[in-house]
C-alpha cells in the first residue's frame, strides 16, 4: 500500500513558514509515514539528505540564486554528483545559506537527532553556523564534556594546527620548545572552531576530519564555560594566537571558572613590510 501524501499546495502558508511543520513532516517521510509532494526546489538537497520520499518539485516562490535558475534534471543533477563526492551535506547547508526557512528546519532537524548526517567521504568542513549542528559535531561535544577530568592543577592552551594529531604538528612543537619541561605534566588543551579538544581527543575521527572557515565565537564561548566550569584550572597557560578566543578566555576567568591565567609563548608571524 504507498505512503499517504502530503501536498505543498495544501498547507496553509503559515504553517508551512512555520518551520516546525516542515520538520516534522521531513522526519515522518524519511520514516515512510508519508510522501511530500509538490514541495519548492529548495528543498530537494535535504529531502535526499534525510532520506525523505518525494516527488514532483515545484519552482520556487520566491528567486533563489543557483536553485532558481536549475532545471530539475540538473538540479537533479547536482544533488546526484554531490551525493558521490560526498559533498550532499555541503549543498544543504549552501541552500540554508539562501532560504532562511531551510536553515531553521535544518538546524531543528540536526537537534532531533534522528538520522546521521555525516558525509559519505569522512570529512567535515564547517562553511557557516550550519555546520556546527551536525549530529557528529553535537556528538562530539557531549564526549568531551562527558569525558572532562583534569590530571594536573595547570592547562595549557593551544592553537588549533593544521597537522594532525596537532602533538605532531610543527606550531606545536614549537610552542612545546617555548614551554619547555617544567609543564610537561600540565594537560593540554586546544580550542578551536570545533570546540575545546583535550589531548585526549586529538585522534577522534572528527578531530581528523574537521576543516573551519568560519568560527562560531559565542558557540566557542559556552563550550569553554560548560567545560571549565567542570574542569576547574587553577593555572592556565595562554598560548592562544586567535583574539576572540583570547577574549572568551578572559571572560570564563572573570566568572570565576578558571584561576590565573599566564601568557605563553606565541608562534611567531611575519609583519608585511611597510609599503
């Protein structure tokens, strides 16, 4: 017997605008509850994200650059060619970028947690706040913050390094050279865009996988105030080279969640010549 459908044609626009409406009946179709009919092209990328049935998409209402102008078959297209490169969760959240509503029901969607949407090629580029409500990324966080016990008074934290595990990449040999031993013990911490990384996560898949253009400083700032606030340093050694998160530490300090913080060294960066 097929699905019941769901036309577009028949939600009241206020419901639909809604965007809890679309959540939920994305999240019943990639459950085979029922079939979405008739629905914007906009929404094609993360109907096949989320394994959703459905069928006959419609022009967008409103024009909405790359999906307004595609075909179906090549919007068809290029939903298909993203899907084997891996690449269908970076179309998604590129759409998010262009219709606010998808960007509301994707991020509701990501909370549910009903479905993992990871990328089929391991790895995990964060383009905008989007990306940061990956279930894997979410899953992440909760480890971490799971798994949080110091083994020393004193952290040190590091800058994130584009060699990984970051303990073999060249800014944090460097910056061990400048510690030198007297820390040797202190734990060893990084922050970055994905979040706070003890050493003892420095070989998760996500860790490996991860690529950042766009840091989500106030997302930064409560993953440090949730785990500081369980992990409390009574020295914390600043090797941080990123101001804001320079700022966020200073803030935690102020709330009384960390205790004294002292500079480290920092990896030296070459000043362009005055012109």
């Amino acid at each position: 017997m097929p699905n019941p459908t769901t036309s577009f044609s028949e939600l009241r626009s206020d419901w639909y605008r809604g965007a809890e409406l679309m959540a939920r009946l994305i999240d019943q179709s990639s459950q085979g509850a029922t079939k979405l009919v008739g629905f914007p092209a906009q929404w094609n990328a993360l109907f096949e994200l989320m394994g959703a049935d459905w069928a006959d998409s419609s022009r967008p209402g409103d024009f909405i650059p790359l999906i307004s102008d595609l075909e179906p078959d090549d919007l068809k297209a290029t939903i298909e060619r993203a899907r084997r490169e891996g690449r269908l969760r970076i179309l998604v959240e590129a759409v998010a970028a262009l219709d606010p509503l998808v960007a509301d029901v994707l991020h509701r969607l990501d909370r549910r947690g009903t479905r993992a949407l990871t990328s089929v090629d391991g790895k995990i580029h964060f383009t905008g706040w989007q990306s940061y409500g990956r279930p894997e990324v979410l899953d992440f966080e909760a480890r971490v913050l799971a798994g949080a016990s110091p083994s020393s008074a004193t952290s040190i934290l590091l800058p994130c390094a584009r060699g990984r595990p970051y303990d073999g990449s060249k800014t944090h040999r460097r910056l061990d050279k400048g510690l030198g031993a007297s820390v040797a013990s202190a734990d060893r911490i990084v922050i970055s865009s994905l979040g706070v990384i003890p050493s003892a996560f420095w070989s998760d898949p996500v860790v490996l996988a991860y690529d950042s253009g766009v840091p989500d400083i106030y997302r930064v700032l409560r993953l440090m105030r949730a785990f500081f606030e369980k992990v409390h340093y009574e020295v914390v050694i600043d090797c941080l080279e990123f101001e804001p998160y320079r700022d966020c530490l200073q803030i935690i300090r102020r709330e009384g969640l960390i205790g004294e913080i002292r500079p480290g060294p920092y990896r030296k960066v070459k000043k362009l010549p005055r012109p």
